[in-house]
C-alpha cells in the first residue's frame, strides 16, 4: 500500500458497532491506546474487517482543533 498521508497507524480491530448506515471501528494501536473511525457498513464489508483483523488508521486533516471549560 502506498499512500501520501504521513500519519499511518497500524493497529488491530478491537471493536465494530454496527449502526443502521455507519459503524464505529475501535482499532488498538501497539502502545495499548485506541483510536475510533466512523466508517459506512459498506466500507467494513469491502475491507472485511473484523475483531482481530490488522488494519491502519489514516490520519489526514488539515486543523486540529482543542477545548477547553
């Protein structure tokens, strides 16, 4: 695979909560902290994600935005 966005996070599916059109898919990084994608039912099929599976988290984002109370 290659691709242009510099951060590239492998991980392993932790968790998929299905929803009606969307899932959330908690991958595990190997440092033990966890990062969730919002990504459509379609898109878990086509990659046939599933617990357990070896995936990447593909960060690309232009702002990061930060809050406080």
């Amino acid at each position: 695979m290659k691709i242009s966005a510099r951060n590239q996070l492998k991980g392993t599916v932790k968790s998929i909560e299905m929803g009606a059109v969307n899932s959330e898919v908690t991958i595990e990084l190997s440092g033990g902290e966890r990062i969730a994608s919002i990504i459509t039912n379609q898109a878990v099929k086509s990659l046939d994600l599933k617990v357990g599976s070896t995936t990447y988290a593909i960060v690309k984002a232009s702002n990061v935005m930060l809050a406080v109370d």
